[in-house]
C-alpha cells in the first residue's frame, strides 16, 4: 500500500522543506481512431502512472483509457436553460478523473500496478 501523502525532509535554499515522494500523471501513449459524436477523429491511448521521486520508481496503472461518449446534463450560461447532449470525453480527461479519486483516497493498493521502473527510463 502506498501513502500519496508520504513526505520526505529535504533542503533547498531556504533550509528544510518536505516534499512529496509520489507522483501521480498521465502517460499518452498511442494515437488511435476514436468514434465521436461529430464522426472519426483521433485520440491517444492514456495510462495513469505512479513514479516515487526519490528512488525512480514508476509504476502503471493495469489499465488503458480510451476516450468514450457520455450524456451529459448542462446549463446554457447565456440563457439559464438546462440542456443535455451527448459529447465525446477525451481518455485524458477520463485518466485524470480517476486521479482526482485516487488523490482524494491518499492510497494506492499496488495489486493493481504493473512496475516499469526499467521501462520509464527511456521515456
């Protein structure tokens, strides 16, 4: 189990700071054709990726995002009016939602994560 919160005691110019060992990021990986609401277009195949600062560690996540149509409920700004529609999200976007939760959980079960510590490094 890993603590996103965990810190590390450093020093930089203004003395002692605590920095934060884990990194949390998305990875765009290949581009690949995608359906969208307006027809074809193209997108990247995202990864989420876990990397410790201090021992290079980098592990992914076992699972890719790939872009995909919601329906969505919103408000036209101008007019107040609630509308809904259909609208493509971006597998970015999708990886960095789940982030956010993994971000507000503060721990991640590595039973889930592949290590590629050897692989990052020619990234």
């Amino acid at each position: 189990m890993i603590n996103l919160n965990a810190t590390i005691e450093t020093k930089d110019f203004g003395g002692k700071v605590n920095e934060t060992m884990w990194n949390l990021s998305v990875f765009k990986g290949d581009l690949i054709d995608v359906m969208t609401t307006e027809g074809r277009s193209d997108d990247y195949k995202c990864e989420i990726h876990l990397h410790n600062w201090f021992t290079g560690t980098t592990y992914a996540l076992n699972h890719a995002f790939i872009g995909k149509i919601e329906y969505c409920e919103m408000i036209d700004k101008e007019t107040g009016q609630d509308f809904s529609e259909y609208v493509y999200i971006r597998s970015e976007t999708l990886a960095d939602r789940l982030i956010e939760k993994m971000k507000a959980k503060g721990k991640i079960d590595l039973s889930h994560w592949i290590d590629i510590t050897k692989d990052a490094a020619y990234q």
